[in-house]
C-alpha cells in the first residue's frame, strides 16, 4: 500500500512535489480587467446612444407635445452650450457608461446580453431621475409621469443595443473572452 509520504517522494525531477503553497498558487485564476472586450461595449455604446438621442429628439414629441432636449439640459451644466451638452451625452454613453457595463457589470447582472444591457438601462435611468434631473432643476422623475416614461423608453433602448452589441464577441469567440 502506498501512503501519502511516498507519493510526496515520487516526483521526477521536472515537477514540484504536491504542497498546500502549489495548490493555491495553481488554482489562481488570472482575470483581465475587463471582463468583455470592450470595443464592441464601446460600439454597443455608441449606437445605444444614437437611437436613444433620436427617440428623445423624434419620438419624444409625440408623446410629450416636444423634445426631450439632453443636449440642453446638459449644456446649462457647461454655461449654456448645446454642443457641450451634446458631447457629454456621448461621452458618457459611448465610453463611460460601457466601460463601466463592460468592466464591472456584464459578468455579474444575470440573464442574456439584451436583460444584462436592459437592467443596466433601467439603472442608468434611475439615476439619472432620482439624481442628475433635480440637480438640473427638473424635479425628482423629471417633473413628469410622461417625461420619466419616455425617458425610461430612451434608456431600455439604450440599454438593449448596449448589452446585445457587447454580447457579438461572446458569440464569434473573440480572444480575451
């Protein structure tokens, strides 16, 4: 019969005998930080962003009698510029947004990549009503049932081209997935 101290001595010379500091050191598992590549996050991003701007500036009006003017809104942030407003809307929904979904988030919010982007719109526009819209003087959940109704529509579409956008490199086997 052989015991455990014979099989500790049985190693050839290429291999380390079998201790508890091997065992953990072996089953490390190196995680690059991002957790899903992040040019398609980025791409989802971008095109998320557009569909949501042109819902909040075509589709808006019809359900509240005008546009939903984010661009605005953010530009009184930036001394009333529109177009400063305008590039930090994309800024945080082509890059910080998506950095975050894809470093932090895709990996832990369960479900497939549309209900993965949806939770992280929905999240998204949370915030942004309970926070940044009484910071800008529209009032806890825009002001309106309308308003956050429609604004909640802009962030579920968003949300969903953002998550299935992020998910092609899972499905075409990209490296570093």
């Amino acid at each position: 019969m052989t015991t455990t101290s014979d099989i500790s001595s049985q190693t050839d010379l290429n291999q380390k005998p079998l201790n508890s500091a091997t065992i953990q050191s072996s089953s490390i598992k190196r995680v690059s930080p991002a957790t899903i590549p992040l040019f398609p996050a980025v791409m989802g991003g971008l095109m998320g962003t557009v569909v949501m701007t042109m819902m909040m500036y075509f589709v808006a009006p019809m359900m509240l009698g005008q546009p939903m003017d984010v661009a605005g809104m953010l530009g009184s942030l930036l001394g009333g510029n529109w177009w400063a407003g305008m590039a930090l809307h994309f800024i945080n929904g082509a890059v910080i947004f998506p950095l975050i979904f894809a470093a932090l988030l895709y990996r832990r919010i369960p479900g497939r990549p549309a209900i993965k982007g949806l939770a992280w719109g929905v999240a998204l526009w949370l915030l942004a009503q309970v926070v940044v819209m009484p910071m800008m003087g529209a009032g806890l959940f825009s002001g309106s049932l309308m308003a956050a109704m429609a604004s909640l529509l802009g962030h579920i579409l968003y949300g969903v081209v953002l998550g299935v956008m992020s998910s092609i490199c899972t499905s075409l086997h990209c490296p570093n997935h």
